[in-house]
C-alpha cells in the first residue's frame, strides 16, 4: 500500500479549503482517508497563523512509516521546516520559443538596416 501525504478539498465553488490528510494513493481526492493530519486555507494571508495548522508529530510518524508528501504538502512542510526539497528550476521555461526568436532576429536585422 502506497501512502501519500496530500489534500484533499473541501469549501464551496471558488472558495477552497483543504485538509491535509494520509490516503492511500489509490483513493480518489477526496475519498477514503487514513487519519487527517491538518489543514490548509489558500485564502488567507500568507502571514496569517492559521493559514497552515498541521500536526508536525503525526506527519514525521507517517514520514517514518514510509508516506510521502506531495509536491504541494512539501511546499508547506518545508515552510515549516519538517521536510527538505529542493526547488524546482526549468531555466528554459521562461525562453521565447522559436517564431518568437525569429521575429526577434528579424526586428534585429531590421533595425541593424535602418541603421
């Protein structure tokens, strides 16, 4: 059995609100869950104490019987200090594909002629 550390939505339409919960990773989203282990409230402010309240005893016991954090939850656990990861980087991301480049290359061209 696969465990994974992740939320699980709740909140009306355009209002969400998560728990941080322990589910086997088969189970739908907001299905079946082993034990609820916090919450999460998007909507507050990022510096408001309760945006994130999670019980940092329950989720080092589960990491230590082999559950693992989501993408998301391990953004938040390592705001807390309780897990370590490593930002993400896509330099290539932010690059202009390639009729960009071209339209670049010629508005260059361009200019260098006017010039």
């Amino acid at each position: 059995m696969s465990l994974k550390i992740r939320l699980s939505r709740g909140g009306a339409k355009k209002r969400p609100f998560y728990r941080v919960v322990v589910a086997d990773s088969r189970m739908p989203r907001d299905g079946r869950f082993i034990e609820r282990v916090g919450s999460f409230d998007p909507l507050k402010a990022k510096d408001a104490a309760d945006r994130v309240v999670i019980d940092q005893e329950k989720v080092q016991a589960w990491i230590a019987k082999g559950a693992q954090p989501t993408d998301r939850v391990a953004r938040l656990l390592d705001a807390l200090g309780l897990v370590k990861r490593e930002p993400h980087n896509n330099p290539k991301q932010g690059l202009p594909k390639k009729k960009a480049q071209e339209r670049a290359a010629a508005a260059a061209k361009a200019a260098e002629a006017a010039a």
